[in-house]
C-alpha cells in the first residue's frame, strides 16, 4: 500500500481536519470574545496540524506492517485465516468474523465434497471389480460350449449379462442420486405394471432356481416416478431371489391402509441375521450372508433407500434368519415429495 493510496482511503479524515482546523482559526480570529495572541494560535494550529501527521504516519505505518504480514501467509489452503493479525477496533474485528465464518461453512462444503467423492470413488472402484466377475463368466461359459446347443448354457449365460447390466444400472443410478432433480417425473403409477416389468427382467433368475412366484392384490395405484420404482423394486426382487434357495417361493401383495398403501415382498430364503438388520441400508454394508455368498456389493438397497426417500416413501425389513425376509414399500398419502 503506497502512501498516496493510504491518503485516498484516509481522504474524508483529513478533509475533516483541514475544515476543523480552519474553523478554529476563525473563531480564534474573528470572535473578539477571545483573546489569544497570534503566535498562540499559530502555535496550537500547528501543533495540531503535527500531531495528526504523526497519527497519519503511525497508522500508515500499522496499516502497511499488516499487510506486509498478510502478503507473506501461505497462498495455499484456508488455514492462513488463523494467523491474520488482530483487530484494532470493532469494525476489523466484525470482518474478521466475517471471514471465520466463511471459512468455517467453506470447510462444511469442502468436508461434503470430500466425503461424496469418497463415495463415489469407493463405490466405482466396487462396480469395476465387481463387473469383471460376470464379464470374465460369460467368456468362460461361451467358450466351454461353442458346439453346444444347451438351454441351460444360454441361462447362464444370460444371467451373467443380466448381472453387468445390474452393475451398470446401480452405476447409473447413483451417480444421478445428487442431481435428483433434474431426472425425476411424478405420474400416477400403477404398481401391478412396474412390478411385472421388473419380474420380466429377472426371468432367467426365476426359471434357473424355479422360483414359484405368487402375486395378490396388485392393482394399486401411487404417485411416484416409474423409473425409479422400479429400479427400487428390481433391487428388492435381486436379493430375495439371491437369498431364495432352489424351489423356495416369493410372494408380492400389497395393502391400502388409511394413511398410506405399502408394497410387499416376501420370500421364504435364509433371512438375515438380528444384529445385520439395522445395518442393511449402510452404504457396502454386506453382512453376514454377505460374506457368505461373496458377491453382494452392499450398494443396491443403500440406493434404494435413498431414491425412496426422495420420492417421499421409505423401505422397510422385517426378517427372521433361516425363515425367510419381508421388505416393504411405504406410500404415504399426500406425498411432500423432495427435489
């Protein structure tokens, strides 16, 4: 800061002093109800006009001392906004906090930032190990049975893409859950239609296990997004059917209360564990049959849970290990639904 920039922002003050000063000296002058003699006046005119000198070059001097100071912090980081020099008054001292307090929610966003690309990071580092699995199968399978016309080598086969398509549908969905916004279309659903849709993709699944499948009371209608029910839906009928062993069965019903309709799914596979069930809508959390069947994710109802909740409905689960699972869609009425 040159002094001539010092003047300019200290210009008010000294016009305040030259007109104080003026006024002064023509009471002193033309008011004969005061006597002083002319040297007198001189005297204090100047040594006023000294002394706010001498303040001019003192507070000069601070001003730029701390700025200098400034000018030498570190430019990178924010963690140079704990060594700027103290305020000198109230005014510097509500700037001051004016930049503590940004530096505190701009290190909220940055911890956000952090934790949603460590998410992201971490989940896309799973898919792609995950997604080599099924690829590295249907190479295997086709090759084994070049010369072979076998129904049960194309159900194979065709599960294992089905499981890409998985992988590659859960990518997809999840980097969209941020900007949910932008990609969402509430209508007038039916839930028979979007449950059909989903059991149609997991066919293979069904045929391959001999899965019974027994429906009831379908024709419900709720206000969502079909897309990403279904989604929702997909994800739910993949681990019942994965927890389902061979012959097991699957029932889907649904049931119109006063304050909201509820979708059901229920199988009669290995169930889960008590002290996993709290847990099953963590992010990766695989749980105990997790590690058992060595190729959950732990990401499927984690999203699920979060494009629910978005819509405005909530997933719940009630299960009893070795017996079987019940996991349920709620609709509440009158929807606020979140963008």
């Amino acid at each position: 800061m040159s002094l001539r920039e010092y003047l300019k922002d200290r210009r008010n003050l000294v016009i305040f002093f030259i007109i104080l000063m003026i006024f002064i000296s023509g009471m002193i002058l033309f008011d004969s109800s005061i006597r002083m003699l002319k040297s007198n006046a001189e005297y204090v005119v100047t040594v006023s006009i000294l002394l706010f000198i001498i303040y001019l070059g003192a507070d000069y001097s601070l001003i730029k001392f701390n700025m200098n100071k400034i000018k030498k912090l570190p430019k990178e980081g924010l963690e140079w906004i704990h060594s700027l020099p103290c305020p000198r008054n109230y005014e510097q001292k509500f700037y001051l906090d004016v930049i503590n307090n940004l530096y505190e929610n701009a290190n909220i966003q940055i911890e956000s930032l952090n934790n949603n690309n460590n998410e992201s990071v971490e989940f896309l580092t799973t898919w792609v190990h995950e997604i080599k699995t099924p690829i590295a199968a249907s190479k295997l399978i086709i090759e084994n049975n070049l010369s072979r016309e076998n129904e049960k080598t194309l159900y194979g086969i065709e599960m294992e893409i089905e499981k890409v398509e998985d992988y590659v549908q859960k990518a997809l969905f999840y980097s969209r859950i941020n900007d949910f916004s932008k990609d969402y279309r509430i209508d007038n659903v039916k839930i028979e239609t979007a449950v059909k849709e989903s059991i149609k993709s997991e066919a293979s699944w069904f045929i391959n296990k001999n899965i019974k499948l027994k429906i009831e009371d379908l024709d419900v209608e709720v206000d969502t997004d079909y897309k990403w029910l279904q989604f929702i839906i997909k994800q739910i009928l993949d681990n019942a059917i994965k927890y389902t062993s061979k012959d097991g069965v699957i029932n889907i019903y649904t049931k119109a209360q006063e304050k909201e309709k509820v979708l059901y799914i229920k199988d009669n596979g290995i169930g889960i564990k008590k002290e996993d069930i709290r847990r099953v809508f963590e992010k990766s959390f695989t749980g105990y049959n997790g590690r058992v069947k060595q190729h959950s994710t732990g990401m499927g109802l984690y999203i699920s849970q979060k494009l629910a909740g978005k819509l405005g409905h909530y997933i719940a689960i009630e299960s009893e290990y070795g017996k079987g699972t019940e996991v349920s869609i709620h609709f509440p009425k009158l929807n606020k639904y979140i963008s």
